[in-house]
C-alpha cells in the first residue's frame, strides 16, 4: 500500500493545504482488495491487490440491486435510485438512462438475442424496454399484489413469467401484454426465477427454503428439490440445461453456502460450495475457457467474490471487494469478464487471469 505524506508532514492529510488536497485526490484513485489463492500445493494464500484501475462516470447514483448482460458490450442495471440503465462496460460510458418505475428496481431480465429486456420494482410492476426506442416502456405489466422479485423470458421470447412476494407467478403473452397463466403456492415468496434453456421448464428460488421447477405448459409445479436450512436468494441454470446452482441466506457462516443441483433424471443434489461468512445474493455458471476445470462464481453480503472447482467444491479463489459493503449481483460479461454490483461503490468489473492460476482482479468501477 502506498502510503501519501505531505511534503509539510501533515498527518493526517490537511484540507486547508493546497498540497494536501492534491495527495487526497490521488489517493482515493489507489484502491486495494484482498484474495485469497489456492496454489498448486494446496496452500492458501493472501495477497492484496494494490493498484490504480479504471473509475468511468457511475451508472447509479445510489445501491445497485441487479445487474445482468445485454450483450458482449452493453449491461442493463436497476437499483434504489429508481432507474434502469444501459451502459457500455468495455468504454466507462452510459448508453440510456430508462425512468418509469416509482420504486427501486429489483430485478432486469433481457430477451435473447435482443435489445429489449424488463424490470421489476417494488411498485408491483414490470416495464418492457427497447434499447433503441424512446425512454418510455413499450409495455407496462401490473397484476402482483406485492413487489415483483422473479423475472424469466423464454428461449424463444414469446413469454414471460413473473414472480412475487404474494406468493404468485404469473405467465405473460409478451406480443399482447396479456397474462395466459395464474398459479398460486402457500409461503412461497419467490426470491428469482429463469427458464432453463431449450426446454418449457422455469426454475425459481423462494423464502420458504425450497427450489421448485414449473412446467410452463399449465404453470404446473413438475418438481420441488429438496428443502434446504436457510431462505434460497437466488438460482441458476448452466446453458446446457443439465444443471442449476441456488445458494442461501445466513450469517456468521451459517447457511452462507452454494448448492448445486441435477435437473436431468436423478435431480439429486451434486455438490455444496461453503465458504461465505454472510448470505450469498448471486451465483453463477462461468463460460469453459482457459479454466481446466468448470466453475462458478458466488458473491455475498460479506464483500467477497469466490470462484469455485464445480466438481469438487473446492474454492479457488477469493476477492474481496473492501468497502463495497453487500455484494448483490453478478452477472457474465464475456468468457474472462465478470460484472458486480454492490450498495456502496457502484459496479464492478472483474477480469479473470489465468497466468499464476486462476485469479480475479478488479479492473474497473462504475
């Protein structure tokens, strides 16, 4: 760590000196994160990450909730500041600001192959985008009693399904606006949901400590995974559609952990990735590229990134974001870039480096 003194031996930094004030600008440009990195040998090491990355102009101006991938260039962010954005990541700079919601946006989902994408808020609504259109939604859907927390599209775009505190999903016609399918389950306050790629099945996450997979076609529950011992904040599926990941709420290193699932015949839990101190708000599939093995990536309230071995379980990396406070969302870039958004400091993008290992590097904020 660098440590800034000025040449008059103010100490601390005074904001009175001219010479001072200079010193604090470049130090608040100066940030460190700690990893930890698991060598060949199988011993853990720290290090800290000390270095100047890039700062683009912010995409929020207060806690960003979600965050999810338009495109190989573009992400699409919600938050407390009751605005969805599109922002380029690879140059630092916003596309699109969209106002429409009257409170903070909770969850973004993008259609396949296009530049249009939705959002849920606690305002019980869900507003349809295009990237290209005016600022104005193209589609407004109102029909939870409680604020929305699960959006999936289909493969094929032609529906949505919505998911909600009051214990409902909702199946959309998104060429109509129209909802087709109402289903209603006790306790079951949906915490996410996405569809399961080339298949009619929609994978959701609830309060009530279970994973349930529904049938589209009737919005039918087809299987229910067995309970775990703590809320279930988020779930996953791996673009082959022979997996899913859900992880849990917890503190203290309680709960706190990654669970993944089999969705084919046996849909048998695989493997649990443990490790977080506080609960864990995202997880994802990482793309199959310089890696020898498969991983995932889970982020939590405890300000920590971890990369994990898929098969075994094991952790091979941990990057902590210092004073980002909870992490809440991830999101893929590209095959070595990762997206996170945080409450305290904003976006981060991190970059995956396979020259000592895998390691992950925060490169740039916004």
């Amino acid at each position: 760590m660098l440590l800034l003194i000025c040449q008059l031996k103010h100490t601390p930094l005074q904001a009175s000196c001219r010479f001072c004030v200079v010193m604090g600008k470049l130090q608040s440009k100066l940030k460190h994160s700690t990893y930890k990195y698991s060598r060949p040998d199988g011993i853990i090491e720290e290090r800290i990450q000390t270095k100047a990355f890039q700062e683009y102009s912010p995409a929020h101006v207060d806690a960003v909730s979600v965050i999810a991938a338009l495109n190989s260039d573009l992400c699409v962010s919600g938050g407390k500041d009751k605005t969805v954005v599109a922002y380029n990541w690879k140059t630092g700079k916003v596309v699109k600001r969209f106002k429409g919601h009257e409170r903070e946006i909770t969850k973004v989902a993008c259609m396949p192959q296009s530049d249009q994408f939705f959002s849920a808020s606690r305002d019980r609504r869900v507003l349809m985008w295009d990237l290209h259109d005016s600022s104005q939604p193209r589609q407004q859907l109102s029909g939870h009693a409680m604020v929305v927390t699960g959006l999936a599209v289909s493969p094929d775009t032609s529906q949505l399904c919505t998911g909600s505190r009051d214990n409902t999903l909702l199946l959309w016609d998104v060429g109509t606006g129209r909802c087709v399918e109402r289903a209603c389950v006790s306790r079951n306050l949906v915490t996410h949901m996405c569809w399961v790629p080339r298949e009619p099945y929609i994978l959701q996450s609830s309060e009530d400590k279970t994973i349930r997979l529904w049938d589209s076609r009737g919005l039918q529950v087809a299987h229910m995974f067995p309970t775990k011992q703590h809320i279930q904040t988020y779930c996953e599926v791996s673009m082959d559609g022979h997996k899913c990941i859900s992880c849990s709420n917890g503190f203290g290193g309680e709960g706190c952990e990654a669970t993944l699932w089999d969705l084919r015949q046996t849909r048998n839990r695989i493997c649990e990735y443990k490790g977080h101190f506080q609960t864990v708000a995202s997880c994802v599939f990482l793309p199959r590229t310089l890696a020898l093995v498969p991983v995932i990536a889970t982020s939590s309230h405890d300000s920590k990134v971890k990369l994990w071995n898929q098969d075994t379980g094991a952790c091979l990396f941990t990057l902590s974001l210092d004073g980002s406070g909870p992490l809440t969302s991830l999101a893929v870039g590209d095959p070595i870039s990762l997206l996170c958004a945080s409450f305290n400091r904003g976006i981060h993008l991190l970059r995956m480096d396979h020259s000592r290992g895998l390691e992950l590097k925060e490169v740039a904020a916004f």
